[in-house]
C-alpha cells in the first residue's frame, strides 16, 4: 500500500519537543478513539519515555463506546498513564483534563510549583478544536515571552495550570499495515497518498467482521455474510444507484460514498482496532 509520510515536516515539531519535554510534568497524546494506537506517533513515546503520560481518546463520538472502553482499560494499564475519553460535545473538556493531569502529578501545583503540561497529537486528530474550546476567553500566549519557543502557545487554564502546544507537525508513522488502512480511512493522511478503493475494501471487510448489522441496515443489504470485500462494495453501489453504463457499478464512486459515511458515523459508532487485534497485528509486522 503506498500511503507516505513526511520526515521532514516533523523536524520542527521534534525539536519543538525536544525544548520542552525537559520542564514537563504531564504530556498528552491526543489519539482517534477508533484507532487509538494507528492515530498514535511512535516519536512522541519515544521522546517522552517515563513522563507522566494522559491519553485522550478523541472524537469518542464518532468511535464504538465498548471498544473505547477496552482502550481507556489498555491504556490505564500502564505505569504512569491515564485515559480520557472526549469529544467536541463536551462541555467542561478542561475539567476532565485538568483532574486526569493532577492526578498524574499529585506534587505540583500551587503557584510556586505549576503543572506544566505538553500537549501533541497527529493531524486532524482534533487538537485545534479542543485548544479553541479551552482557550474560551483565556488568553492563549505565543512566542517572545521568557519560556516560550516561536509558535508555541501557552494556555493558563488555571492559575497554577500551563498547557503547552508546540508548533510543527507530528505525522503518524505507518509500522503496522492495517493501521496504514485506519488512518487513511479517517482521513489522517491525505487523499493523494492512498488508493482509496483499497483502504474501502480494507475497511468494508473489517466491518463486516464486527459490524455486519449496521452495514445492513446503512445500505438495506440482504445480506453480508459470505460476500467478499469487492461483492460488498459492488452490492451496496447498486443500492446506491452508483451505476456505469451497462450494468457496471461505478465502483470509485461507491468506495467515496462507503468512506463519507464512515467518516461521519453514518453507518453507525464504529471503532477499527480493538487492543487485542492490534498486539496481532502489531506482532505480525515485527515478524515480516
Ligand atoms: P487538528 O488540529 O488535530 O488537525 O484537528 P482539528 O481540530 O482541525 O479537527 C479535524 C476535524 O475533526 C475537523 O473537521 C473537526 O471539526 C473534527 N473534529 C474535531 N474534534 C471532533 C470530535 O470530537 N468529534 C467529531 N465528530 N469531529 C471532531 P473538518 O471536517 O476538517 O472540519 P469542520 O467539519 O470543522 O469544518
């Protein structure tokens, strides 16, 4: 699969990380609550090895409410980590994260010890949606002030809080294939890196693993069993009236009606990993 990321637009935002991880307390990944560990940069871990660590499963609107359970459950597992789940709907996102924060830091706070936290995450994830809904009314300080790099931000969302947003770009990178598929599915990586009909045959054959009643109901289909990817697409670009001449299915079509939907949850709250599938997958291309 030719999806690609780009090194170079990363070298800003790693040495963005690099001035700031060192007076850190807190840092927060920002992930996609359907694919929590494709959406996740194998840098920032890397990076942040051994710092109290918040992962927020984002877009949790969007994403199956029992899967992303399994993920707050894997993720609080680990030493020195915590989980929230959020999405743009919720109405006090800085409550949730500033006691998810302090309970990872019990020793700073109060104004001579503030909490610094980092925040970063892959793009489209949802970090410029959350930073707007808490910066509010504060103040969002940016560059030329002691402490703070060019473009980074500085939100104080509480007198003894100060959240940082460094400035560049983190992009995903693809080590495990089906998480390759899951962030194109998404939309993490652009339209030019990915052949789409084939993420939707990835993506299709997925949900009719796990999801089969919802494909059934989204497209009125008589049945998914026993289809293969490509009969499905075909079957639901018939129902769709994504036709060619002749009879044919206008498949290009299909696919971007099948990716659309997904995108919006039109098929319903669906989640593409779950932990246990991703150690496989994960093992599988270490193996190969
Ligand atoms: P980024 O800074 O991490 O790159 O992401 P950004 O906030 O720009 O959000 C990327 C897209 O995801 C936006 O949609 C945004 O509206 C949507 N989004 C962010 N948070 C949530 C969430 O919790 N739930 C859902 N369902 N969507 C979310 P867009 O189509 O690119 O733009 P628009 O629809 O806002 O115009």
């Amino acid at each position: 699969m030719a999806i690609q990321w780009f090194p170079g637009h990363m070298n800003k935002a790693r040495k963005a990380l690099e001035e700031r991880v060192a007076d850190i307390d807190v840092v927060i990944e920002m992930l996609d609550a359907r694919l929590p560990a494709s959406s996740a940069n194998p840098m920032i871990a890397r990076m942040t090895r051994g710092r109290p660590a918040l992962k927020i499963l984002n877009k949790q609107d969007l994403a199956d409410p029992a899967v992303t359970a399994l993920w707050l459950d894997w993720y609080r597992a680990r030493p020195g980590t915590q989980a929230i789940a959020l999405d743009a709907g919720e109405k006090a996102p800085s409550q949730k994260l500033i006691a998810a924060c302090r309970e990872l830091a019990p020793n700073r706070g109060g104004l001579d010890k503030p909490l610094r936290v980092l925040i970063c995450g892959i793009p489209n994830v949802g970090k410029s949606t959350l930073i707007n809904s808490l910066t509010g009314r504060r103040i969002a300080r940016t560059g030329n002030e002691p402490g703070i790099t060019k473009g980074e931000q500085r939100i104080l969302l509480a007198d003894d809080f100060e959240l940082f947003d460094t400035p560049g770009m983190l992009w995903p990178k693809i080590e495990v294939p089906e998480g390759g598929y899951n962030l194109a599915a998404s939309g993490a990586v652009g339209r030019n890196a990915l052949d789409e009909e084939e993420v939707v045959l990835e993506l299709l054959q997925y949900l009719a693993r796990h999801y089969a009643d919802l494909l059934r109901a989204r497209y009125r289909l008589d049945t998914v069993e026993g289809l293969q990817d490509f009969e499905l697409l075909e079957a639901i670009g018939r129902k769709r009236g994504a036709m060619l001449g002749g009879g044919r299915v206008n498949v290009q079509k299909a696919a971007e009606i099948v990716l659309t939907d997904f995108r919006a949850a039109a098929i319903g709250r669906v989640s593409l990993e779950r932990p246990d599938e991703w150690r496989v997958w994960e093992k599988r291309a270490k193996e190969e």
